[in-house]
C-alpha cells in the first residue's frame, strides 16, 4: 500500500498549524521554541515529500532539508543560549519578563 502525497502533506500542515498556535500562545520561551521548530521540520518534511514525488531521481528537496535542519540546530543553540541568560537575570523565562530587561 502506497501512502500518497496528500498523507504527508495533512502532517505538515497538522504540524504547522501546531507551531504557529503554540507560537502565538505560549508564553514559556522554550515552548514557543518548541513551537518555532514544529513549523521548521513541517517545511522539511514539504522539501523531502515534494523532491521525492516532482523528482524522484534527483536529491534537492533531502539537500534542502538537511540544510533546513542544520539552521534549525544553530537557531536552536542560540536560542537556548539566550533563554539561558535570560534565566540567570530574571530567574523565569515567560516572555512577560523579557520587556523589563530594557533599560
């Protein structure tokens, strides 16, 4: 039985739409992180599904997708980073606390 694009595409979709609710939330910064890279692997999973039924001799969409998770691997380290002074300054990471950083 062969599962047909329109499968993979309900799953990004599900996944993206997840992302961008929990995105706009959240108010936890590493859940809205969390959220950021639920949209992330749903473009990843179109870059993989679309390579593999467009041009299935071919390996852009998977080079894209490795790409696309290397970034998401860097923008997760310096999130979590900056979630991590956060932490040392204002000992929560709600993002209501972030605006008193200003100053």
């Amino acid at each position: 039985m062969e599962i047909h694009v329109v499968h993979y595409l309900v799953v990004s979709t599900v996944m993206l739409f997840c992302g961008v609710y929990g995105f706009f939330t959240r108010k936890n910064l590493l859940a809205i992180l969390i959220s950021v890279e639920l949209m992330l692997n749903a473009a990843n999973i179109n870059f993989a599904v679309f390579n593999r039924y467009l041009f299935p001799d071919q390996l852009e969409g998977h080079f894209f997708s490795m790409f696309g998770i290397a970034v998401a691997a860097a923008e997760t380290a310096v999130a979590i980073a900056i979630i991590i002074n956060v932490y040392r300054n204002m000992k929560q990471i709600l993002t209501d606390d972030i605006t008193d950083l200003k100053g």
